[in-house]
C-alpha cells in the first residue's frame, strides 16, 4: 500500500474520530468500564441486561466523583 | 518570546474537588508513586533567578517509536537552535511504567511541585484532570486557535472552555488487514474493505474467511484489545459510539441510561462472538494482537497507526494493508502543557510551539506517529527538520531491506508470530 493513500486513510480517520469520555475522574471511569466490560466478555452466557444495570449504577457514581 | 509566566484563569477551580489520585498524592507525599519518579531529578529550583535559567524540563512518557526517539531529537534540534542560551536549553525526563504509573507520578509531581518539571507530556484522557486540579496552564485566551490542527484533534485540549496544551501526537483506531488471506479464502480484492465499509461488511467477509476449507482451527476473523486494560475501554467505547451511545458530555456530566449501555454492550458481543474474533483477544494487548496479524491467525486487525510502520519489517508489503475502522474510530495521542508552577513559562510556551510546528509534526508522521496538523496531510506543511530526518529510520517509501520471515502464504500454524511477539511497542495510547 502506498504510503501516500496511508496519510489519506489517516487524515480521514482523524477527522471522523470520537474522544473517550472527558472527565476529570477518568481513572475511576476507566477502571469501572473495564472491569464490567471485562468481566462480561469472559462469561461463559453473557447477560448485557445484568451488566448494564451494574455498569449505569457505577458509572454514574464515577463521573461524580464517588 | 515575551509572553508572562502568570496563570490565568483557572483560578476559581483550583482546589475544588480534586479527583481521588490527586488527593491520595497529596496525603502520601513521600511514596515513590508520587515523589517524581525514581532517581530523582533533581528540581531546578524555585529560588529566585530561577526563571532566568534552564534547563526547560518536560516530562513524558517513554519514546519507544522505535526510530531513534523521535521527541528526544526533536528537543535536541531545538537545543541546537539555541545553543547560546543556557536559559532556553530543554531537558526530555522519561518516567517509566504504564500509562496509570505515568499519571500518577506527574499528578505527585506536579501536586507536591518537587519535580520541576516545566512541560508535561498528557495523555489526552489526563487534560480534565490536569487542568480541574489546577496543575496545568490554560493556553493564554489572547492566542488564536492555530487552525492548521485538526479540529477533532485541537478540541482534545480543551476543558470547559479553555484549552490547556497543544496536541503533539495523535492516534486513531484503524482496520489493517491481510490481502493474502482474504484472497486465499477466495475473497478478491473487489470485496475488499473500502472507505465506506460498515461492520456488516466485515462481519460477511469474516463468515466468508470462517467456511474457508483453507482456514486452520486456530485461526479467526480479526481481533483487538480486549485484555483488562485501557485498550478495552477504548474498545468498548468506540463500540458504544458506533451504537449511538455517548457516555458523558462535554463537560463530564454522565448521559447515558441503562437501556443505552445495554444497547452498547450488544454491540462490543456482537463484535467479539466467537465466531468471529480470535479467543485469545480478552486477554490481549497491542504487541499480542500485532503478533497474530502477522502470523496469520486473522485476516482483520484493529490497531493504532504506528502498526503501519511495525508492519513493514515483519510482512511483506503485498500482505498487509489499512483502512478507516468501519462504526466510530476512537483518538488517542499526547497533548504538552506548561506546569502551573513553572518559573519559566514563557520559554515553555515556545518550546511547545516548536515542538508542534509543522517541521516537528512532520518528522513525527515520518517517525510512525499520527500528526496533529492537517497540512502535514496534504502535503504543504515545511518538511522535517533536516538534522533531526537523518536520524529517523528509513522514510516507508523507501527500499526495502530484504525480508526474513516471509510466508507466501499464511501460515498453518502460525510460526511467524511468536519471533516478533514483544518487538514492537508503538506510541500508542494504552499500554498495559
């Protein structure tokens, strides 16, 4: 691939690109995701139901701090 | 440069509820976590005069570009530019560990004010942080938006309102893939991925690659970071953004509802069905997944720009090629800020200005970075600092040397892989 379509290819990608959540608790933010993330993609029957309730519950007390 | 060194703004903030790491630095001031990093360097100084000297200390993470330390030369070209004064010479400290390691020890740093350092080195995700508590400068209010950054890029910096730094290197999720594999499934190049490629196009041309008869038991579709690590937040979050789920708004405030997490969380399973991704994923990393495109154990890849370069020396140039990652791509990069206790702001204000002028963003795009500034793009930005090009490796354009390791064909079994496993370790975003 030439290098020239590559700098195309990331030009374009970096102007269509999202930021993770900004947050001044973004450790706490990153270590709650991860963890529910984590621990879903590992089950053996995954329940997003289940983990979203925990994930929401968590998240919330993260980006205030708690 | 005459700007003043006075902090500006901010000030109604500083104080105010500093996040749980801060704190925790403040009250354990002589643990090595938060004292600057082992060896200690020793601080410049807050004496007075201390302003009229140097060095400028900037703190970063390690350069492990793997092209001779593109930031340690850049400062260095800077240091020969002005090699008649002392005051404006520039010191690179790298702090060593993980990226949690590194923020922590520059929020001790910066806390406690024993370090000295003058510029900091933030990983984008730190920006909030930094400039709540109070620890980095806002960029003056009377100095224009430079608008040669890239916008998505630029916005990085700020924080509420403000910006605080200048964005250095960025990073941006991309789909690599292998030519050869597909076609040895039978995938033609036609049914390829294109710019407008959406995850059912992946996930078809996947379940083409799965009925392959050429296909080996331990080989899959893609992979990507799914180890406990920030490399599967960022994962997580560009599946949830792909979704339509946001998790907060600009300000920080938390948006999202439990049925939109929901929503987000069957789109990171869908993704990571096992019929789909390599099993190994949940427990790998950058340097992992890279090891298994190039061995051949998937034909997709999600990775980070500097696997570009990685690629060269481990594939020949036929077997790998990039694209836009299908859904939302993720950024990742560094952003320099001036430390709100530098004696010597103003020479750190122009220090930063050299280091993300256009020669600098250059010589970090030829060095395997992703550069913040559009022109660098489009090919009308100044080129690299000669002295500091000679030293990067090859440009990608250039010859190649002859390869070892070369499959014609993926591999059955994988040999390739387990030789460069741990070779490479870009600049990427997460680390482990």
């Amino acid at each position: 691939m030439a290098r020239a379509a590559y700098t195309q290819t990331l030009s374009r990608a970096l102007n269509e690109a999202v930021q993770r959540p900004r947050t001044p608790y973004y450790g706490a933010f990153t270590q709650v995701l991860q963890s529910h993330v984590h621990a879903l993609l590992a089950a053996e029957s995954p329940d997003s139901a289940a983990v979203a309730a925990r994930l929401h519950r968590d998240l919330r007390d993260a980006f205030e701090g708690k | 440069m005459s700007r003043s060194g006075r902090v500006r703004g901010n000030t109604g903030t500083r104080g105010r509820a500093l996040p749980a790491a801060a704190l925790g630095c403040l009250f354990a001031l002589v643990s090595a976590a938060c004292s600057g990093g082992p060896g200690g360097t020793a601080p410049p100084g807050k004496d007075a005069g201390a302003s009229d000297r140097g060095p400028i200390v900037v703190a970063s993470g390690l350069d492990v570009t793997g092209s001779g330390g593109v930031r340690q030369q850049l400062i260095e070209e800077w240091n020969r530019r002005h090699a008649g004064s002392e005051a404006e010479q520039a010191k690179l400290v790298e702090l060593p560990g993980g990226a949690d390691q590194q923020r922590s020890q520059l929020l001790g740093a910066l806390q406690s004010g024993s370090a000295g350092y003058d510029v900091v080195n933030l990983d984008i995700t730190w920006i909030p942080e930094f400039a709540e508590a109070g620890l980095i400068r806002p960029v003056p209010a009377d100095e224009p938006v430079d608008r040669d950054f890239i916008n998505r890029v630029h916005r990085t910096t700020l924080w509420k309102g403000r910006s605080y730094a200048r964005p250095f290197n960025t990073d941006v999720g991309l789909l690599f893939y292998r030519p050869d594999v597909l076609e040895d499934a039978g995938i033609q190049p036609s049914r390829q991925p294109t710019v407008n490629w959406t995850w059912r196009d992946l996930n078809a041309s996947i379940k083409t690659l799965a009925l392959s008869p050429r296909r080996g038991e331990d080989q899959a579709g893609w992979t990507t970071q799914l180890k406990q690590y920030e490399g599967l937040t960022v994962n997580a979050v560009e599946a949830f953004a792909t979704a339509g789920v946001e998790l907060a708004d600009e300000d920080g405030s938390y948006t999202a509802s439990e049925a939109e997490l929901k929503k987000g969380l069957d789109e990171l399973l869908a993704r990571t069905h096992h019929e789909r991704i390599l099993p190994s994923a949940v427990s790998s990393d950058e340097t992992a997944t890279l090891a298994d495109f190039a061995a051949g154990r998937v034909a997709f890849l999600r990775h980070w720009p500097y696997v570009y370069g990685a690629l060269r020396t481990l594939l020949p140039p036929d077997a790998y090629s990039v694209n836009r990652l299908p859904g939302t791509s993720v950024l990742g990069g560094q952003n320099l800020a001036v430390a709100s206790d530098s004696p010597r702001a103003g020479n750190a204000r122009a220090l930063i200005e050299f280091l993300t002028s256009q020669e600098s963003e250059q010589c970090l795009l030829d060095a395997g970075f992703a550069a913040t500034r559009a022109s660098v793009y489009n090919s009308s930005s100044r080129r690299c600092w000669p002295r500091v090009a000679a030293t990067l490796r090859p440009a990608q354009g250039a010859p190649r040397p002859p390869a070892v390791r070369r499959p014609r064909r993926p591999p059955r079994r994988g040999r390739a892989a387990r030789t460069t496993r741990g070779r490479w370790r870009g600049p990427r975003t997460p680390r482990p």
